[in-house]
C-alpha cells in the first residue's frame, strides 16, 4: 500500500527550507510544528517539575524549612498551571500534529498556517504567567481552580493568570478546530471514519471537547476579571451573585478538560498494545463508542468536584450516579487492552512497559476516583491528600506516562535513528518504582486527614512524607534519563530505525520511510484494510 | 473526504507569528494597565492591538490574493467552512457561560439569599430582610436603587432591525448566486446600515441606562449580567459589521463569483449567529 507516499508533488518546498527563522518561525509543515508542541512540553514538564520538586522538598519534615507559606501557594498554583497548560495538553497536540496526517494519508493539517499560529501563542502566554513570579506580590496563589472571593482578594497576578487563560484557550480552540477539520475532511480516500485509527478517534472527539468548553472558561475567567477590575457582582453575594457560580462554570470546563488530557493518552495506548502483543485491537468499535461516551459523561458530573459546597441533596445525588456511571465505559477500555495482550505473542520493549504500566496505573487512579465519587465517602476525601493521589495517578502514570510511552514508540519514525533500548528500561523502571514510592503513600495520608495545600502538617504525617518526597525526588531525577535517551537518539545514535520499526507495528505512519520526509502523502495513499492496525473491523 | 489527486499545502507565512507577537503586546499591556493606570501597559495594550490589526490586514490580503489567483481547490474551501462553522460553536459555548450565569442567578442563587431551600444560612445570618426579586442588586444594594430598561421601546426595535438585516442579506446571498450584481450591492449596503442602526440605538440605550436609570454595570448581579450579555453582543455586531464593510467592497471589487464566495458566506453566518443570541438575549434579558 501507499507506494507513492513519499512522492513529492511539483511545488516548491520538496525539503525543509534552509532559513532558520523561515522553518521554524514561519512554519506550515505539521511534523516542525509537532517537534516544536514536543520541546515545548517537554521544557515545560520540567519548569512545573522543578515547582514539584520544591513542594516536595518542603514538605520532607514537618515545620517550615525552605519556603514561605504564601511562596509555597504560589508554587502549588503554578505547579498544576504549567503541567496541565503547558506539559500535557502541548504533548498531546505535538503527537496529534505530528501522527494525526500521517495516520490517515493526509499531506498536513486542514490549516497549517493557523497551525503555527496556535502553537507560538503558547510561549507568549506563557510569558505572561511565568512573568508574574516577578511582580510585586508574586505569582498567583489561590490556586489553579481561581476561587473566588480568595482569588480575586490576591495582588495584581490575578489578571495576569486570566490573560494567559485566553491566550492559550485562544490557542487551544485554534489547534482543536484544526484537528477536527483535519480529521473530517483530509483523510485519504478509503479511510472511513470507522477505519481509522484509535488515536485518531480519541483525537478527533477530544477536539470536540476542547472547542465546546474552552470558551466557557474564557467566560469564567471573564467575569473574575470583571469583578475584580470593574465592579460586577457575579461573585458577590452582597450583589446577588453567588462565589459558587464560579465553581460550576469552572467544573463544567474542568471536568471535560480532565478527560482532554486523558483521551488521546487512551488512544495511544490503544496503538502500542495491539503493536506489541501483534494482534488487532481487541472491539475496535467498542473502544470508539467508549470514547464518545465517555465525552458525553464528562459534561454532566461536573459538580463531583463541589459535593461539600452545600449542594441540594437532589443534585448530590445526580452528580454521584452520573459519576459512577463512567466507570462503564472506562471499564469497557481496560477489558479491551487486557484482552488484546491475551493470548498474544508479546514482547516487552520500553513503549510497551509504559503502556502496561499504564492499564495498571491509571486503573488504581480510576479505582480511587470511584471512591471519590461517594458523597459521603468524599465528605472525608475532599481537599485531603487522597485527591492528590487520585489525580496524580491518573495524570502522572496515565497521562505522561501514556505521552513517554508515545515518544518512545515514535521517535524511531521521527528521528530514523532506534532509541537506547537498554536506557530507556532504566528509565521506566526507576520511573514506575519512584513514582509508586512518590503518590501511593499519599492515599494513606489523605485517607489519615492531611490537607492539601498546606507547606506544614501534623508530626504524625512525617513518615509518609518523607517517603514521598524521596519518591518524588527520584522521580524528578530520573526524567533527565527521558532527556538523555532523547538526545542521544536523535543526534547522536548508530542504529537506524526501519521504515516499519516495530516487528508487529501496522498502519499507515508506519509505510512511510524512517526519519519520515519533512513532505508525505503528497499524493494520497491507497488504503489496505488488512494493513490497518485494528484489522479489518467490517467483519 | 479526499477528492483524488493532489493535495494544497500553502507556502510559509509571518502573519501566525506576528500576530502571536501582537496578541501577547496586547493581553501583557492589558494586564499592566488594568493594575496600574499610569504604567507602559497602557500604550503597550494599543500597539498591541494595532499588531493584531496590522496582522489581520496581512493575512487576509494574502488569502485573499492566493484565492483570487484559483490556488484553493474544492478540499481547502471545506476546511475553510469547518473552520467558520467550529469557531461560531466555540462563541456560542462562550456566549452559554454567561447566560449559565444569568440562569444559575435568577434559579438559584438569588432565590436562596432570600431565604428559600434548606440549611441555607447566608440569609438567616446575614440579610434576613432581603426577599427575593428579579431584578435585583441583592442584599446589599450594590450600585444603588436602578430601573430597567423596557423591552418594548429601543429593544423591540433592535429586534425588527436584527430581523430585517438577516432578510437583507439573504437577499443579498441570492443576487450573488443569481449573479444580479446591482441588487446584491444594494441590499449588502441595507445590511450594513442596519447593524449600524442597531448599534447606534444600543449606544443610546446604554447612555439612557447610565444617565437616567441608574443601572450600570456596578448595579449588582442585575448590571453585570445586563451589560456583559448585551455588551458581547454589541461587541459582535460590531465586529459582524466590520465584516460586512469588508464584504462589500470585496463584491464591489468583484472578488466573488456565483460558485465562488466562501468570504460572503462565512459573514453570512456570523451575521446569523449574532442575530440568534440577540433573539435569546431579548427574550431573557429582557422580557422575562
């Protein structure tokens, strides 16, 4: 299939442009911008890392040793901003762009100059959070939620926190309307919707999610700006409003923004086990149909995150089935990956030990938001260390750990250069041990009563602590292996990756040569259902 | 789906750079600005936006020019149109935040200060003489007594001048298709008056609302709903109108054809969206 992938059309841009400034900064090549989402996230993972690694170390003993309180509040603040904004939602749009066209035989995005667009205004918004640190009054400290009155009661970051929420939404909404277009009208002539890969699917409904409610954070940030600088009373009771409205608008953006960053985590994993275990996704159209339900769950549980608000009883109750109810089609995911590996014939490269990690993982993570889920239980749970545990398990060993897995399994197409196999397995397993050591032991102390986003506990904490703190920092070390197994394979390994890499590896991005052209699919490819990585689903 | 043959990748551009560089100028100065009057934020917001602006004129001149020269084929004007029709979803999501507001206030919030439901104690505690009512600026009387403005005089008006303007596109749309050239000048231009109408009047009902009612947008949770609603949408028709402008001499100059005119048509249903939220904004903002 595809013989003429890499066929250039007669234009003039067959290769890369020379110019620096012209290939980067003017760029409407989906796998330059892709690279830049990538280094970006990855710069970013470290910048919010190194936050993590100071909470960490201040709370190693009780008492107060490094940091101020309010310096502390800040970091915990940031900490959640530049790895939700900036680490794992940029990850995901670098592989979108970059496996997304050449997932479904297209020559780029549907709109690459916005394309370029919607990633540089990343590092801008950026600038204008990370700038507040330097402000009279530092960086934002009420944390990522914004609560009003307490967020609009701080200094002057406040308005920097909100203008950087519109660029990067601006910047988000950009990139999702793209996928979308992309995926709807530039795939390749025999490649149904219902052929496509799984990371497409999840890619294209994320999409949907991303343009639905990014706007509705805007709004919500809109009015906190509004009633700080201008004298609205949305928030303020005295006027009639009510600080609660905030949370609702708030959750009905943060909660599908929590399945964004875990769905295109689902479809990659859904690429890389059937790869390794070299049988076909096991109910390819039952993994698309969870998906799309999952979506549709996640705009009405919202108020799951605000059960100790006062919420009516009927409301409580609404929210806390509704919740429950997601575990189906979760469930329905991990069945389907746990039965595509058996009977299988698998092999365990590093790609594969992070997917596996991740079935596992990320299931302890759903299994905790469960019991969250139970008003009475979460009476107990909320704002405690248990919550920290929760989140962290589903976005630390599932969402980046799904993005390591994807750059492992991908780097070989991008860079035409095999990864250190040896030291990517070092990586993961110091990565999946410390992080173990890291979260698991904060369910105890959540389930004990610690709060969260304190910089000082009770002496009987010290212990799970102090364990975790070793755990995080351990972890944090060991993700400069990730940036050396990176480096090292681009520019400086000796093997080169095949055109298909992996022994059991099907699919389009996989007929292309390795490092795959700066131009492909020029013409569109033809379409072998049987080299599908799903297999053929019509029967 | 893919059309055979080859695909349209379009050459390197400045303007997605430029225009990031334009809108951080911006939202950086705005931020200087709003937390000190007398900082460089500023004139830094209004260079800013005058990037942004620069940046639209470019890259719309080069869009233009590149479809003028036939370089966009069948499968770009799909994108394009997809393009048009998520962003429109994406500003009703925004426009549903705060009517999610207006809804959550008068249902709920406004209800429980005075008094309604169970365990509430903001009322019993704090202002157990407030009653619930709408409008209202709450327990507190923020802004100071007000009245509003009645749906019935400029209001209604708006909406028949909405109405119209939708009508006179259409009709416009047609006599483009129809290639009668004349009438789709003429009617393109009524379309234009009209939203100019509109927002002339919108102006007045603000200066009528400031100057002899009392109500602002300080007039508690009943003026910050009143004025953000109806001020992002005066804040679109005046974009819309922009946009209109723009399509005119675009048909003036003749950039379009009866098979060709994507631009026409995007405007079209931008113009569409503006007037459908005003239909909702005057049902309830200001009738109910």
């Amino acid at each position: 299939m595809a013989h003429a992938a890499t066929q250039d059309h007669h234009d003039d841009h067959h290769e890369a442009p020379k110019s620096f400034f012209r290939r980067w900064f003017m760029s409407t090549n989906h796998k330059d911008i892709g690279t830049l989402y990538l280094i970006f996230a990855l710069l970013m993972f470290f910048i919010g890392g190194s936050m993590a690694m100071l909470i960490r170390a201040e709370l190693f003993e009780p008492g107060l040793q490094l940091v101020q309180p309010y310096f502390f509040n800040e970091l915990t603040t940031m900490h959640a901003l530049v790895m939700i904004f900036g680490a794992i939602m940029p990850a995901f749009v670098g592989l979108g762009n970059w496996m997304i066209p050449l997932m479904v035989g297209a020559p780029d995005m549907a709109l690459p100059r916005m394309n370029n667009m919607s990633f540089w205004l990343l590092p801008f918004a950026f600038t204008i959070l990370l700038s507040s640190f330097f402000l009279p009054g530092g960086a934002p400290a009420g944390g990522w939620t914004m609560y009003p009155p307490l967020s609009i009661q701080g200094g002057d970051s406040i308005a920097f926190l909100i203008f950087f929420v519109h660029v990067s939404g601006i910047s988000s909404i950009m990139g999702a309307i793209n996928i979308i277009a992309t995926i709807l009208n530039m795939r390749a002539p025999g490649m149904d919707l219902l052929k496509m890969p799984i990371f497409v699917w999840t890619w294209l409904i994320t999409a949907f999610l991303l343009i639905a409610v990014m706007p509705v954070l805007a709004g919500a940030v809109t009015m906190l700006l509004t009633d700080k600088y201008f004298g609205t009373s949305f928030f303020n009771a005295a006027g009639g409003g009510d600080p609660v409205l905030f949370q609702h608008v708030f959750w009905f953006f943060g909660h599908p923004e929590v399945y964004i960053m875990i769905l295109p985590a689902f479809g990659i994993i859904s690429e890389i086990i059937p790869t390794f275990s070299r049988k076909p996704l096991f109910g390819y159209k039952a993994m698309v149909y969870a998906t799309a339900s999952i979506a549709f769950l996640s705009f009405i549980v919202w108020a799951h995150h605000m059960f100790a608000v006062g919420l009516p009883l009927g409301a409580e109750l609404f929210f806390m089935y509704a919740t429950m109810l997601i575990a189906v089609p979760t469930g329905v995911k991990v069945f389907n990956w746990v039965t595509t590996m058996w009977k299988g014939s698998l092999t365990f490269e590093t790609p594969m030990l992070f997917a596996v990690a991740f079935v596992i993982l990320f299931t302890i993570g759903g299994f905790s938001g469960i019991m969250l889920a139970l008003v009475p239980a979460d009476f107990q749970y909320q704002d405690t260390y248990f919550v920290v545990a929760h989140f962290h398990y589903v976005l630390v060993t599932g969402a980046a750990f799904s993005i390591m897995a994807a750059v492992y399994y991908w780097l070989p197409k991008w860079s035409g250069n095999m990864y250190s196999e040896r030291w990517g397995k070092i990586h993961f397993w110091l990565s999946v041990i410390s992080v173990n050591v890291l979260f698991f032991p904060q369910h105890f102390l959540g389930l004990a009563g610690m709060p969260r986003r304190v910089p000082d506990y009770n002496v009987a904490f010290a212990d799970f602590n102090m364990i975790s703190s070793i755990g995080g920092f351990v972890f944090g070390a060991t993700q400069l292996i990730f940036v050396g197994v990176i480096i090292h394979c681009v520019f400086f390994a000796k093997k080169k990756a095949t055109d298909r890499v992996w022994e059991g590896s099907k699919g389009l991005e996989w007929t292309v040569p390795s490092p795959a052209p700066h131009h492909t699919f020029s013409v569109p490819p033809v379409i072998d259902d049987s080299q599908l990585a799903h297999g053929d689903v019509g029967h | 789906m893919a059309q055979q043959g080859a695909y349209y990748v379009p050459h390197h551009s400045v303007w997605p750079i430029v225009g990031s560089v334009g809108l951080f100028t911006t939202m950086f100065g705005a931020a200087h600005w709003l937390n000190d009057a007398g900082s460089f934020g500023r004139p830094m917001f209004f260079i800013g936006l005058a990037i942004v602006i620069f940046t639209l004129f470019g890259w719309f001149n080069s869009v233009i020019r590149e479809s003028i020269k036939g370089s966009y084929n069948s499968q770009v004007d799909v994108s394009f149109r997809m393009g048009m029709m998520w962003f429109i979803f994406s500003e009703v999501m925004f426009f549903g935040a705060f009517f999610g507001a207006l809804f959550y206030t008068r249902m709920f919030s406004v209800p429980w200060l005075g008094g309604e439901g169970h365990g509430l104690f903001t009322h019993h505690y704090l202002w157990d003489q407030y009653a619930a009512a709408w409008p209202t600026n709450g327990p507190g009387d923020v802004g100071g007594s007000f009245s509003t403005v009645s749906p019935w005089g400029l209001p209604l008006l708006n909406t028949l001048i909405l109405l119209t303007s939708s009508v006179t596109i259409t009709i416009a749309h047609h006599a483009l298709r129809a290639g009668r050239r004349k009438q789709l000048l003429v009617f393109q231009a009524l379309t234009v008056l009209l939203g100019a109408t509109f927002l002339y009047f919108q102006a007045h009902e603000y200066m009528e609302a400031y100057e002899h009612l009392n109500l602002t947008l300080q007039s508690g949770v009943y003026g910050s709903t009143f004025f953000m609603l109806t001020g992002f949408h005066g804040l679109h028709v005046t974009l819309g109108t922009i946009m209109l402008i723009v399509i005119w001499f675009r048909c003036a100059k003749g950039h379009f054809n009866k098979e060709n005119h994507f631009g026409f048509e995007a405007v079209a249903w931008y113009w569409h969206f503006v007037d459908v939220v005003w239909l909702c904004l005057f049902l309830f903002v200001y009738i109910m």
